[in-house]
C-alpha cells in the first residue's frame, strides 16, 4: 500500500488538507494521526471491516481492544448504555483530554472493537488535528497507538513512519506529542472507578474529583500467571526497545556509581539530565529528576533512540512516583518486563 505524509501545523488553523485523509477514514480507510498523548492508527470505528484492518496493520492480538475516539462529549451516549453520575462527571472535568473511560458498551459498537468484551473505551482528545479528523469524516474513530505491536508508542510522526509505512492510506504529521504517554484509562463498570493504565490525568486529581478510586494490581506490578486482565493491554510486553532494559532504584549517588561500574560494550545509562555529566558510560536523558512532564514527554522517544544507537543493556534509573512519575514508572517496569534492581 502507498502511504501518504501530509505535515499540517496545529496552530495555523488551516485545516482543509485534513479533508482527504478525512474521506479515507470515511471510506474504511487507515489514517495515522496526532492526538496530545501519542500518535494513534484511526479508522472508522464502526466498520467492522476498517477495525480488523487496524489489528493487521499493527500486528495486534485480537483479544487487546481498542479506544474508540469523538469529538464531542454527546456522542459518548450512543457508544455506551450505562454512564454513571461519576462517569458524567469526570467527562466534563476531563474532556477533552488524556482520559479514556472504559463503560458497559451499547449494541452498536462491533465486537472487534472490544475484543468480544462487554464494555468499551471511550476518549476525547485535546487536540486540533484528532477532533478535526474525526469532524470532517463523521465517523467515530478506532485508534491504538500508531506503533508496532509491542514496541514503545509513537511520539512524533518519524516514529510513526518507522513502524508503519506501507501498512496504512495516510500519516499525518502534526509535530511532537505534548504529553508523550498514553491516556490515563479508568473503568467504571464496578462500584468504585478503577485506573487501569495510569497517565497524565493523575490519580490525586481523580481522588480529588471522585471522592474514591482504586489502582488496579496491574498497574505497578507484574499480572499473575493465571490472572485475568480488566485491561488486556497490560498483559502483554509493551514499550520495549531492542535492548534489555533494567529498572535501578537508587539514590542519586549509587545509581552513578552503579552505572559507572558497567564495562560491559552497548550498556547504557537512562538516566536524568542533570545526571549525564557525571556519568562515564553512553547515556540518554529522559528529563530533568524533578520534572515528570518532560520525563512522560521524553521518555518512547529515548527508548527508540537507544535501539538506533545498538543499545544492548541499559540501565533506567527510577523516577519519582508522584504524580504523572506513577504513567512513567508504569511504562518504563514494563519496558523492563518487571527486571529491578534495588540498590
Ligand atoms: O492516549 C491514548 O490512549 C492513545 C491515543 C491514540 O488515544 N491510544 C492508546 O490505545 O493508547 P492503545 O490501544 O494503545 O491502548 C488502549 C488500552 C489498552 O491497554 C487496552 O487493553 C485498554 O486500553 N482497553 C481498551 N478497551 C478496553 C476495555 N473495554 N476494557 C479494559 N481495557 C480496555
Ligand atoms: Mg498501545
């Protein structure tokens, strides 16, 4: 298949280039594209046909259901046929924004969407180019991270053109993702809404807003054996380089010391900025101890980097838990497939 690049710039306002792209989707077509978190692999999400199309394209086990995306807070009801006050409320305190709510599914949407699940996702996203997408095509779009099955998600459109080129109609470059990990995904379908993928919509300011929530077990820890998964995304290897990735929980002082005493060829240091001049192995920076924005913003486009550079161990050094610290952790244990080191 032939993929077409179109570049559109967010802030130019002119958007009639998304016309064609657009009518592609419409047609049952493949369309990579921007949202604020990462960059999806969109189809109409109805066309049962269009979404088996997205699984193929991105080598996705069949039982990982998808995230369905609109562009306007009313087009949530027709999706589900059940939303809770709490649902209703978070959807107007977080739409549009990286919040994905997982609620009881209404007959229209296919099975293929949810991965024969009886309820679906349902996000809202923050961004020009996404909502005018999926305007113009009038359809309700099917999206995953527009990466590869099992490789980390993509944050610019290179990324996407690595993983994908020949395999969908359109990608379309709108620049760099401003949050860089994926929404945060809560399900209300129990008694108390539940966060199965953490993100930048922290679980403070949800507790702040809902009174009560829960992290799912799966979140910072690895899924038991015989375990079933409320997300199925999180049973898989996810977010991998190439490399082995270790996680190292340490202070400053004895990550540096720790890392400074690997001799081995191709080990690597993922380390904070202010760390890297102390530090006498190859090194990346993922963003500054403090900052876990820039850490949630940097940090696929590291892991993709340190495959380019032939990377074979690499040495992560835990961030900071608070905030949107929990999205980074999350991603990074499992690029480590739950390999720790405590010093
Ligand atoms: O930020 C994002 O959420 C991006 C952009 C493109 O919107 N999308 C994204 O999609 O990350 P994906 O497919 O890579 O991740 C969706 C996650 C998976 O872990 C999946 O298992 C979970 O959401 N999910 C989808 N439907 C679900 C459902 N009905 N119940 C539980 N988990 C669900
Ligand atoms: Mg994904």
């Amino acid at each position: 298949m032939q993929t077409k690049i179109l570049t559109v710039s967010r802030e130019s306002g002119g958007f009639d280039a998304l016309q064609e792209p657009a009518q592609c989707i419409a047609e049952g077509g493949l369309v990579v594209f921007p949202t604020e978190t990462v960059y999806g692999l969109g189809a109409d999400g109805l066309n049962e046909q269009a979404v088996r199309s997205i699984f193929a394209a991105k080598e996705r086990p069949a039982d990982n259901p998808l995230i369905l995306h609109i562009c306007e807070q009313e087009q949530l009801a027709d999706l589900t046929s059940d939303i809770p006050e709490s649902a209703k409320k978070a959807a107007r305190h977080f739409w549009p924004g990286p919040f994905t709510m997982v609620l009881p599914k209404s007959a229209q949407v296919p099975d293929v969407v949810t991965g024969g699940l009886s309820s679906v996702a349902v996000r809202f996203p923050d961004h020009p180019i996404a909502r005018e997408l999926i305007r113009r095509g009038g359809k309700i779009i099917a999206a995953p991270s527009a990466n590869r099955s099992g490789r980390p998600s993509p944050t610019t459109a290179a990324h996407c053109i690595d993983d994908l080129m020949g395999r969908v109609h359109w990608i379309i470059d709108g620049g760099p993702c401003e949050v860089g990990l994926e929404s945060t995904v809560v399900s209300f379908t129990g008694r108390v809404p539940k966060i199965l993928r953490p993100g930048a919509v922290t679980a403070d300011e949800l507790g702040a807003l809902l009174g009560e929530v829960e992290l799912d077990s799966a979140v910072v820890g690895p899924m038991g054996e015989h375990a079933v998964a409320s997300s199925p995304g999180m049973k898989y290897k996810h977010y991998a380089p190439l490399a082995k990735v270790i996680l190292v929980k340490a202070d400053r002082n004895e990550y540096i010391h720790f890392v400074n005493s690997q001799t081995k060829p191709g080990s690597f240091a993922l380390c904070f900025d202010e760390e890297r001049k102390e530090i006498k192995i190859p090194s990346l920076g993922y963003g500054k101890e403090s900052d876990g924005a820039a850490q949630a913003r940097e940090l696929f486009g590291c892991l993709r980097e340190l495959d380019k550079q032939n990377a074979q161990t690499v040495f992560a050094h835990c961030p900071n838990l608070q905030g949107v610290g929990l999205a980074v952790y999350n991603r990074l244990l499992r690029a480590a497939a739950f390999d720790v080191i405590t010093l």
